[in-house]
C-alpha cells in the first residue's frame, strides 16, 4: 500500500476527530497536577495504529523518507524549506519551540522519546523504553505524559496530511502518478 492510500485511510478514520485539552500546573507545596481530557482509549489506539506506516522508519511511508523523495523530486527552493518545515513539525520540533519539557538534559517531547513511548506502552511493551522513561514519571504524572505524547502523534498526523496534499498535487502536475 502506497502513502496516500495510508493517508486515506488514515484520514478517514472518525478517531481523528478527537479533541485533546489538557493543562499541567505546579505549586511549590503539591507539585504538580494534571487536568484535561484524553480522546477514548478505542480512538488512541484506532489512530496509532493507522499512524504506524509513517512513523515507523523501517516503512516505505515513513514520512521523514517520504519527504525526503519529495525533496529529491522538487528542487525549488522554496519548496524545499516547506518540506523541511513538514519534517521538523512531524519530529516535535515545533512543539519543542512552544514548550520544551527537559529534565536533567532528557527532552521529553521529542520523536525519540514518542517513540519509546510507542514501544514501551502503545506498540510492543518493551521493558528498556518503559526504563528510558521512567526519569520522568518520578515528577511528571503518566496522565500527563501520555496527553504529551498523543498530541505530538496528533501533530505528525498533521503533518501525514499536509504531505498528501503536496504529493497530490504533484501526481495533478504531471498527469501521472507521483510513485515513490
């Protein structure tokens, strides 16, 4: 399967009209606390799941590869830094420039730790990345770790979309498929 077919289908899943708040205070005699509301537990995992083809880097559809081909494909410029910006959203780098959540020198909001995250809770309940972020649950609570990480894969999913704009735009330029 193609990226734009993952992207339909990702795109058509009713899970991807969720509504994610959530807040995170701290006072200096309760420490931190944590309000919000999550998506239901179906729709994370209904979403997840679809968003596997492009965060997985092993994939054909992973989209830092993908934009990568489109970056080989247009050599405008232009194009090119609009492609680079897709890629740094997807990483969490924009998320980072809003809120940069570091402990002790580990970010936690960055595409490594989204992905350890994955692996530990979402995808194969390994035990090393449950222990890589496990420096964070000692002041940070799970909830609101979690809510962290569902946004940033809200953010790619974000990002899933604007590439399949791009890439269908480019199969309308020329008359034919845009294959990758």
């Amino acid at each position: 399967m193609g990226f734009l077919k993952h992207a339909e289908t990702l795109f058509n899943c009713r899970a991807l009209n969720v509504h994610l708040h959530f807040t995170l205070c701290w006072d200096a005699e309760a420490g931190f606390s944590f309000s919000g509301e999550l998506p239901h537990d179906d729709n994370i995992a209904t979403i997840l799941h679809r968003m596997r083809p492009f965060v997985l880097q092993k994939e054909a559809s992973y989209l830092p590869k993908m934009c990568k081909v489109l970056s080989r494909y247009i050599t405008d410029a232009g194009f090119r830094e609009l492609v680079k910006g897709i890629v740094d959203e997807f990483m969490g780098k924009g998320f980072q420039k809003q809120l940069k959540i570091d402990l002790n020198g580990s970010v936690l909001n960055t595409d490594d730790m989204v992905n350890k995250w994955l692996n530990a809770f979402e995808y194969h309940h390994a035990e090393d990345a449950k222990q890589a972020l496990e420096v964070f649950r000692a002041v940070l609570p799970e909830a609101w770790q979690r809510a962290v990480f569902i946004s940033m894969m809200l953010d790619k999913a974000r990002q899933v979309g604007n590439t399949s704009i791009i890439v269908r735009w480019l199969d309308r330029r020329d008359n034919e498929p845009f294959v990758v």
